[in-house]
C-alpha cells in the first residue's frame, strides 16, 4: 500500500466536494454509506490537520475514494 503526505487544506476541501456529490445521490446501500462515513472522517481529520498548520497522510485507496467521487 502506498502513502502520500498531502496538504490538509486541500484534502479536506477536496472530501467536502466528494460528501456533496455523495449526499445528493439517492443510493441507500450500505457500500454508499460506508463510503460517505470514510470521506466525512477524512475530511474531519483533514480539517483539524489544516487549522494546526499539519499536514496529513492518506493511503492510495483513501486518495482514489475521494478523487473518484468529486
């Protein structure tokens, strides 16, 4: 597995678009759930990670989860 430290604000930006297009979708299956958990934790960790000036790691597969939804 691959690891990438990213810049926080751009990370928790990018997972908020992700949540958008997530949440207006009308799917209920518990995959869709589980995915907008995922993202609203990263975006979460991202957050707190940019206001104290962090930076913060994500896996490829936390990275590709928000790039393939935004």
């Amino acid at each position: 597995m691959s690891y990438a430290l990213l810049d926080a604000a751009r990370v928790a930006k990018a997972a908020g678009v992700s949540l958008g297009v997530l949440k207006t979708s009308a799917e209920t299956s518990e995959t869709h759930v589980r995915k907008v958990i995922m993202i609203e934790r990263i975006e979460a960790l991202a957050t707190a990670a940019a206001e104290s000036g962090e930076r913060v790691t994500l896996t490829s597969e936390e990275f590709w989860l928000i790039s393939k939804n935004w």
